[in-house]
C-alpha cells in the first residue's frame, strides 16, 4: 500500500483518481490547486504524487522540484489533457517519473503506480550507487557530480532512462555499451 497525492484543478478527476487507487490498494488524498497541493506535501508523506500541469495557480511542471524537495521525496507523475512530446521531454527533464495524458486507461494507470513505486522500493535499497568508469567524461563541476550520482544510481535499476541534451555535450558516452 502507498501513500498518494493528487493535484489536479478537475475534481472530476481527483475523484476518478482516489477510486482508482482505492482499488488498487493505495491511499490518497487530493489538491484543486498548486499551493493546496504544495502544502499537503510539504506536510504528509507520500509516495507517489499525481500532478496536473495546467494549475489554477501554478504550472505544475514547476512544482515538481519543490514537491521531490520534501522529506518523503516522492515520485512525480505528470497528468495533463494537453499531452505533447515536448511536454513530455520537459516533465521528465524536470523530474517527473512519467508524464501520461487524459484520458488514462485504467491498466495504462495500474502499470505506472505499479513501476513508479516498485522504482521507489527499489531506489530506497540501494545503499550506494556502484563506481561509474567516466568513459572519456570530463569535469568536477557540482552539475557533472550530480549527473554521475543519477547515471551510476539508473545504471543498477532495470528502469529505463531518457537521456537528454543539447548536441555535443556528451549523451552518448552515459549510454549502456552495446554487447
């Protein structure tokens, strides 16, 4: 059982969303608004956040770093009606687990709580990330350090991974090697 926060403006969907994870087994709460939403997370301890992008009072896309900020640090899953690859990129460029569009299917939801928090589990088991070889990576820089730690940490997680970037800046070399 997890610990859920939904932060949509809908409550339509908020509804839909508790029911669902009723029965799924989880327990969940509900915010209409980014500041509402904050604030529950900032208080509770959750394991899963399910955050709309299109706020009355915020882009949710903005929340994101602030919501992983708390002491539970929980998964972020972006919902939105107005789904894009764009949007997309930049949900998970931000921190979100996943980013999944309106409507969902019920078993499109089930496999994403199911992954988020199985990652989860399996993110708090991992006492240390193992030793990255830098593979022709250069620098020191508090942004290559913190680039490394989530490479070396993805690197021991069946979890798939978007690497993203501006060209040239080295994406290729955090790749797997192909055997």
């Amino acid at each position: 059982m997890a610990d859920i926060l939904i932060v949509d403006d809908d409550k339509l969907i908020c509804d839909i969303l508790v029911k669902m994870m009723d029965f799924f087994g989880h327990e969940s709460r509900f915010a209409l608004t980014g500041k509402e939403g904050l604030a529950l997370a900032k208080n509770g301890w959750f394991d899963l956040v399910f955050l709309d992008v299109n706020l009355p009072d915020a882009n949710g896309l903005d929340l994101i770093k602030t919501i992983k900020e708390n002491p539970s640090s929980p998964e972020v899953i972006i919902i939105t009606g107005d789904s894009s690859p764009d949007g997309a990129e930049m949900a998970i460029s931000s921190g979100a687990w996943n980013y999944l569009g309106k409507p969902f299917l019920r078993q499109e939801l089930n496999l994403q709580v199911s992954r988020a928090l199985q990652f989860r589990r399996e993110k708090g088991n991992v006492s240390s990330p193992g030793i990255l070889k830098r593979n022709g990576l250069i620098g020191e820089s508090k942004e290559i350090r913190s680039c490394l730690e989530q490479a070396s940490a993805a690197a021991y997680s069946d979890t798939p991974v978007l690497i993203s970037g501006e060209e040239g800046t080295g994406k290729e070399l955090l790749q797997k090697p192909s055997t």
